[in-house]
C-alpha cells in the first residue's frame, strides 16, 4: 500500500497536503531543498503537473519512514523514480526526497516546473 502523498503525485489531492505534512516539513528535490509548510506545499502542488503520468510501484515502510519507487513519463521520456518520506513524532511527513531518472526525464520535468514557479 503507498502513502498519501505517493497517491498525491499521481491523483493531486490538496486536501492530502494539509493533513501529511508538519509545519517544518523539508523537500529535497532534483534542484534545490526547500523547507516550511508553505514553500514545500506549492512545490508539491506543482510537481504533478510536471509529470505526465505516475505510477506507484512498491513501497517500503519503517516506522518512522516509507521509501515508495514510481514509474511513469513526462514528455515523450519514461521516467522511474523513488519518493522517500521520513515522519515526526505526529506522524506527519517531516522530510521528502523525490528522485526521477534517467536525465533526460529529469531534465523536462526541471523545466516544466521553472516555467510553473515563474
């Protein structure tokens, strides 16, 4: 079973965001780390619209973590990716690292979401 969030990227939920993340949650995207609820939030209310088509592998979970693998497109590029999730005390996500690869993939998407953010 994935996590809400995983779920989020491929159905966009905001109502999912505002229940996961913690107030100090941290992003560390492809780009950049970014922290705060509300800096991360827009972010991940961006990224689906970066990518063309999610779909949600297995997920690994520990107690206080969960490692999900995706697959998917963006573009004309079959992108794999991993999303991992580290949570607080709450059980609110607390820390998020998306990876996408291979590069070319990686690459539209980094522009896809420059143009979003502009």
């Amino acid at each position: 079973m994935s996590t809400p969030l995983a779920e989020h990227l491929g159905a966009p939920d905001p109502a999912t965001l505002d229940r996961v993340l913690a107030p100090d949650v941290r992003f560390h995207s492809p780009v950049a780390d970014y922290a705060g609820d509300e800096q991360v939030r827009r972010l991940l209310t961006l990224v689906p619209g970066a990518l063309d088509e999610v779909r949600i592998g297995r997920t690994l979970r520990g107690d206080d973590e969960a490692v999900t693998f995706l697959a998917g497109r963006v573009g004309d590029h079959a992108i794999d990716g991993v999303l991992d999730e580290r949570y607080d005390a709450d059980g609110r996500v607390a820390e998020i690292t998306l990876m996408i690869r291979p590069l070319a993939g990686l690459r539209e998407a980094v522009e896809r979401m420059a143009a979003a953010l502009r």
